[in-house]
C-alpha cells in the first residue's frame, strides 16, 4: 500500500512543478515527469538549476555534480536517483580504442598535442557551471585554455563527431552515435570497473512527491531504462 501511495501521489501532484538543472539529466528527468502530472523540466545546467530552487523559480534541481558545503548550508539536500557514467569520446577517424586517465590529463594539460598519426588533438569541454564537466575535471584534469566550450551533452556529443581529431566527454546515457567510445584505464562505460562515474541527484529543500516517484520502484524501472544504474 505504501509503495501505491508513492506512486498515486506522484501522478496527482496538486500544483505545477519545475524541474531545472543537468543536461545529463534532461532525459531521465523527462521520463519521470511524463508519469507525473505538471511537472515541467528545463535543462539550464546543474549551477543553474541548483540557483533556481535557491531563488524560488524551481523546487527541484537535477544535479550531476556534489553539492558544494556553501550550497548545502544554504539548506539544499541532495536525494541520488541514479549512477552514470562520463563516456570519453572520439571522432570516428582516431586511431585509439583507449586511454589510461594519465594519458586523459596529458591531453587536456596540453601536454599531449596530437594523436600517434600525426593528428592535432582537439579538446572538447564543458561550459562552467555544468555538473558533468566539475565531474571530468575532478576525476581527471581542468581543461586549457583554447580547448572548445559547449553548452551541454548533446552538443559534446554533435561537435566531437564534427570534428577531426576530437576528443570529449558526456553523460554515456547519449548513447555514442556518430562518434567512437574510448575505454578508459582498460575499461567501457558499460562495465562496473570503468573509473568514471557519478551521481545523479534530484535537490531540494525538502522532500516532495516528484522526488518520492523518482526513488519507488516505479520511478527506478524508469531510470533503468533510460540506460543509467540505480543508485
């Protein structure tokens, strides 16, 4: 019974909900608002979003990253609905099938220009702000400067198979149409060994039924079958 309330009350949300935040997240967060009713999703970026429920014009943040101390003492609490993995992509002509995470920070440090053909190494990064990038950068290396700026996953995904001699990274939800996967530390993102992973996490001031939809039984088959790992 108690798993039915969860679920009814998600569908009967009384009043119109804003769910703004990761790109990563855009399609997941979709999926469960399609079950709920009046909810709404706006794919502005984690720093965004997380600034949307401080300020009142959302009540749900989806967050790609971990919540800073300050934002926390703000009276944030994050709830993790799901895991993903941070693909590292290539353009299709790159003769590699992998890197180890040192041979990654060699090439956004600059200390690694080209590829074994002779190829010039093109960086693809993340806006500031973006949760997928504060992921990369800890778990590898901070970009340089002159790499190229892109405002979500999506459009990662569209510039680095674009692009000769690319190479970038994105939520492994996307899928990797267009562009090649790279193993990292001899690993694909669809095994539990590969190294980079994150949280996904609904945020908020308190607790509401969209959040409680997301973490029933319901809300995770969702998840699943939007391609990430439960949490």
């Amino acid at each position: 019974m108690k798993l039915l309330s969860l679920f009814l009350s998600a569908l009967l949300l009384l009043s119109p909900v804003t769910v703004a935040g990761s790109t990563s997240a855009e399609a997941l967060c979709q999926a469960l608002a399609d079950a709920c009713a009046d909810v709404e999703v706006q794919a502005v970026g984690t720093t965004a979003g997380l600034q949307a429920v401080l300020n009142g014009t959302a009540q749900v943040a989806a967050a790609s990253r971990k919540l800073t101390e300050e934002e926390t003492e703000q009276g944030l609490t994050a709830w993790p609905i799901a895991r993903d993995a941070i693909a590292v992509v290539v353009s299709p002509q790159v003769a590699a099938d992998g890197l180890t995470r040192q041979q990654l920070r060699d090439i956004w440090q600059g200390r690694t220009a080209c590829w074994p053909d002779g190829t010039p190494i093109v960086t693809v990064s993340q806006q500031a702000g973006s949760g997928t990038r504060a992921a990369f950068d800890a778990a590898v290396a901070s970009p340089v400067c002159g790499t190229p700026i892109c405002s979500g996953n999506g459009s990662v995904k569209c510039t680095v198979a674009s692009l000769s001699g690319a190479i970038g990274y994105y939520s492994a939800a996307l899928g990797f149409e267009g562009v090649k996967v790279l193993a990292v530390d001899g690993y694909y993102p669809w095994q539990p060994e590969y190294p980079l992973w994150r949280s996904i996490d609904l945020v908020a001031k308190q607790s509401c039924p969209f959040i409680e939809f997301a973490l029933s039984p319901a809300g995770q088959r969702i998840v699943r079958r939007q391609g990430y790992l439960p949490p």
